[in-house]
C-alpha cells in the first residue's frame, strides 16, 4: 500500500526527530517493532541533527519494547586478492601474503563499518549497541531483543540460518528500506541459502580469539544482488500488496515483513536463476 501522510515540518522545511518519528509511524513503524534499517540519510533530505536525529526518531516510533537493527558489514576485512570488489583497488599478488598477515583482527567494540553509510555507526557507537561477532557481516542492535539477535552469529556464516537475519526472522521482525532500493536488502541474502545448487566460494578475514591473531579460511555463499532490485519489484507487485510505501523526509520508503519477503524471494530465486548448478 502507499502511504499518503502530511507531518509537520520545520523552519525552511528542514526535519527534526519529532517530524520524522510522525512519518514513520504514518508508513507503518508501530511500538514494539523489531526492525532492520537500510539507510540513504542524503536521501532523507536535510535533518536538524543529523544521522543521531535519525536514529532518535526510529526509537522513538519504536518504542521502549522496540528493537532497532542495522548492517555493520566490515567487507574490507576481506582477502586481498578480492580487494579491488571489496576495497575498490587492486594489489598485486606479490603483497597478498604480507597483507593477510598484518591486515587488522575485527573488533566487534572498534572495528567501524565499511560501505553502508552513517546510520549503522550513529548505532554501533550508541551506549547500550550490541554487534555480532561476524568478521565481516556483523549487524548491531538497540533494544531489548539486541542480545537475542546478535548472539551466536557463526563465524562460518555470513548472512545464512546462524545468522543475525535468521534471528529476526525467527522474531517476525520487519525491513525498513529509507530511501534505498531493494539491491542493498540484506534479507534476500537469507534466501539465497535456501536455494537448492547454490554457488559457494571460499573467503578469508583476520580475526582474533583466545590464540591471538589469525587469519581464517571459510566457503559460504557465492553472493548476488544483481537480480535484488527485480526480484523487490516483483514481490512490492503482488495482489496482496505486502510493501507499504511512503515519504520519510525527501526520500522514498518501503516497509515489509521479513520472513513472508525471505519466503517469496527464495522460491523467486529458484526459478529465476538458472546459471547455478549442484554441487558447487
């Protein structure tokens, strides 16, 4: 459905955290939500007090009882072989032992997030925030359900069923896309898992445990958003007309369920992504 709202605003049009928190609650956001943010704060348009007004204004919609999730994916943590995808320069090969052998331990307290815009830091550094463990798709959380969904992140698991995302599905947890399309929803990764003849690739980050510094090789998932922002469009489409969809600030805003969107997406997967082959 499309939210139609007229919030008030402030001086020279400008949004403070009480305006924005009223259209949130205008698209959908009720007290007691558990919900996972993908943020454009440009989009957003121009708020007095910046990403931490944001980040106001979504606990306020949510509530005491309401739990507020963010993507803190750490991609840079990634084998330097890989970093021209990952860190948008290439090295040579010749610099890759030495590279994995100093690159920096994640941190889940220290390490900043990488690729995913202010919001998730306006929340990782929040006293209270809790994050996953992941080395490299860790999420972080504010509210009562934080320890719940953070907890037990795998380290062989990016984004699967020992997963923060598992978790908020498990708690019928929603999405919020503010101002971003669906090629940046983390959710539809989830789908990817259950898809039968998935891709695998092997990864590798430095992380820290009680032996010290290390770094760690793992295969999971071989990732694809590509077909995301099809596969959004295809499930907003549906007679039943699951995505609400509405103005916070300038920008253009989505909110669904996760688990009937993970749901649809894995079964949209399976018969549109011929190119995966079992066993792979």
């Amino acid at each position: 459905m499309t939210v139609r709202a007229a919030p008030p605003v402030g001086p020279s049009g400008s949004l403070g955290p009480e305006e924005l928190a009223f259209q949130l609650r205008a698209l959908g956001i009720r007290p007691g939500d558990t919900v996972l943010v993908h943020a454009s704060l440009s989009a957003v348009g121009w708020v007095r007090g910046g990403a931490g007004a944001v980040v106001d204004a979504l606990l306020d919609a949510l509530g005491a009882d309401g739990t507020l999730v963010v993507y803190t994916q750490t991609p840079d943590n990634s084998d330097p072989s890989r970093w021209a995808v990952t860190r948008g320069g290439a090295v040579p090969p010749s610099q890759w032992a030495r590279l994995r052998a100093t690159l920096p331990a994640f941190d889940p307290g220290r390490t900043p997030s990488y690729g995913v815009g202010v919001l998730p830091e306006e929340v990782r550094t929040r006293p209270g925030a809790l994050r996953s463990g992941h080395p490299q798709s860790s999420f972080a959380a504010l509210g009562p359900g934080a320890a719940r969904i953070t907890a037990g992140h795998d380290l062989n698991c990016h984004l699967g069923e020992e997963s923060p995302l598992a978790r908020l599905e498990e708690a019928d947890a929603r999405v919020l896309l503010l101002g971003v399309g669906y090629s940046v929803c983390t959710a539809f990764h989830l789908a990817e898992y259950r898809v039968p003849g998935r891709r695998s690739r092997e990864y590798g980050c430095a992380v820290a445990d009680g032996s010290g510094r290390r770094w760690h090789r793992y295969r999971d998932v071989d990732f694809d958003a590509s077909d995301f922002p099809a596969l959004g469009d295809a499930y907003e489409s549906l007679p039943e007309r699951p995505v609400a969809r509405g103005p916070v600030g300038a920008a253009d805003c989505r909110l669904f369920d996760l688990a009937p969107a993970v749901a649809y997406a894995a079964k949209w997967l399976v018969e549109h992504r011929s190119r995966w082959s079992p066993g792979e």
